[in-house]
C-alpha cells in the first residue's frame, strides 16, 4: 500500500506543474480582458500604429499603416481558432530538416522566418498564449531553431517556425527554407520579421530579395517595438515602408508592428492569419 501511495503522489507531483502551466494565460492575451483598458490603451493594444500617429508628420501618408483594420468584433472571431478545444485541437506536429522530411499537409499554411534573435519564437508563443500548453521553445540564444517546426491549428490551417538565418545560423538554411518557398503549393503567407529597435538589415534585405524571387504573398512584421524610442522606431518603421513601396512587388503594403511582451498587434496578427488562411470572413473589408 505505500508503494502504491508513493506512485500515485510522484504521478500527481509531476502533472501538477503541466496543471498549472496551462492555467497561466497572460491577462492581455484574451480580447475580452484586454476591453477593460482604457479606451486609449486598448487602441494602442490592438492597432499599435495608431499610438505613433501623433508623431508624425502631417506630409506622411497614414494609409499604408492601415489596410487592414478589423473590428474588434473581428478579431474576436479570429480569437477562436487560436484556443484549443476537444474538436479544435492546437498542438506541435512534427519537426523537419529537409523538404523531404516535410509532411504533406493540404490545410493553408503560414510560415515565419527572420534574423536569429529577433523574436520569431517568443512571438509564435504569444500567438498562441491561449493555449498555453503548445509547447513552442523560447531561448535567449541566437540561432536556437534549427529546424522547421509545424503547429497544427485543428483543421484550419498550419503554422511553421523556421530556423533563423544571420548569426549563428544553420548552414543549410537556404537549402532549408528556399526550396519550401518554392514549392509549398498550400502556403498561404509568409511572414518576415524585421527587430524594429535596429530595423533592415543586410541579412534581412537578402530574405526580403528571396521572398520577391519566389513571387510568394508575403508581410513584413516589425518586432519588439518595445524595446526602443519611439523617435528610433518611427525611423525604422519608415525607412523599412520606403523599401516595401519600392523595392517589393508581393509584399503586403502594411508592416505589422508587434511586440510579444506587452501584446501589442497580436490581436490583429492572429486576426490576418485567420483571414489569409480563410478561416474566417470579416465583415469589414479590407485590402490583403
């Protein structure tokens, strides 16, 4: 009887932190509690460009920033398919090193790529905040992915985490990432991250210039706009607008700017994924 009783207290011992991890959800990563904010913070929260509108010149055209621009009614909607259920089930599926070890997947697709260390992780967590036991590993360092990371999403649509390129970076990663650009007939949007507190760098024009010569659909997402002034960022977010408007021809007009630590434009991320999966319908229309 106590070798039954000593089993069954290490078995509820180690349940008992997967227990309580997933009842920890960040408080902002739910729409419904983010409505309490003032009406000024949620604004912020959900549209982040609109809290550096008044620091611009009046000679800046605003409307590149905000193409799509759902309701929050919208965004609710879109909320739904990131919380897992007994018959809507989010979890990792499978990890691969080459094209040939890629599974054969017919639900759209979104993959992200970026610099190592710019967040794609930590941001792919927050996505997916709701369901906090989809274990995506975050780490401080750089290079830490080193393969492509499949999350399924029920049966809407798949999320891809590929390794990161620059500093310390697989060797292999064009031959990774550049033949699943090319080929992956069900990738709906590819999703380049650029580390808003540096802004374009040389590394991430290169990624830029792959994803024009694959004439795949793809958005550019400015990350950790936290972690710098808002004068820094605003030139960053202008310089990197001008290079979209000029140098690109199938990259989304609008950057989206985030920041995974206090939540900023998840909302409206989720809310593009969900839309360019065609997972749901907005009832507003907006240019994508």
């Amino acid at each position: 009887r106590m070798t039954l009783c000593l089993q069954v207290t290490l078995r509820l011992r180690s349940r008992a932190p997967v227990h309580l991890a997933s009842r920890h959800v960040h408080k902002l990563s739910s729409l419904r509690k983010a409505t309490s904010l003032p009406p000024k913070k949620m604004q912020s929260l959900l549209y982040p460009f609109s809290g550096l509108e008044a620091y611009l010149d009046r000679s800046v055209d605003r409307m590149p920033f905000q193409l799509f621009h759902p309701s929050v009614e919208d965004m609710m909607e879109a909320e739904k398919l990131f919380c897992s259920s007994p018959s809507h089930r989010i979890d990792y599926y499978v990890s691969a090193e080459r094209m040939d070890h890629v599974p054969a997947l017919k639900q759209p697709e979104v993959c992200f790529i970026g610099r190592s260390n710019v967040g794609k992780s930590s941001l792919i967590k927050a996505l997916f905040s709701l369901t906090p036991e989809v274990e995506v590993r975050v780490s401080k360092t750089p290079g830490h992915t080193k393969k492509m990371n499949f999350f399924k999403v029920g049966k809407a649509f798949t999320l891809v985490d590929m390794p990161g390129y620059g500093h310390r970076a697989p060797r292999d990663f064009v031959d990774m990432v550049e033949p699943y650009l090319y080929t992956r007939e069900n990738l709906a949007r590819t999703f380049l991250l650029v580390d808003g507190s540096v802004g374009l760098q040389k590394a991430d024009r290169i990624a830029l210039e792959m994803c024009e010569e694959t004439r795949c659909p793809y958005v550019m997402v400015v990350t950790k706009i936290d972690k710098c002034g808002q004068g820094a960022l605003l030139t960053n977010l202008l310089n990197l607008q001008d290079v979209i408007k000029t140098q690109t021809s199938s990259c989304f007009p609008q950057p989206f700017l985030i920041s995974s630590v206090n939540y900023w434009g998840i909302h409206l991320l989720r809310c593009f994924i969900a839309h360019v999966t065609g997972s749901i319908s907005l009832k507003e229309t907006s240019k994508s």
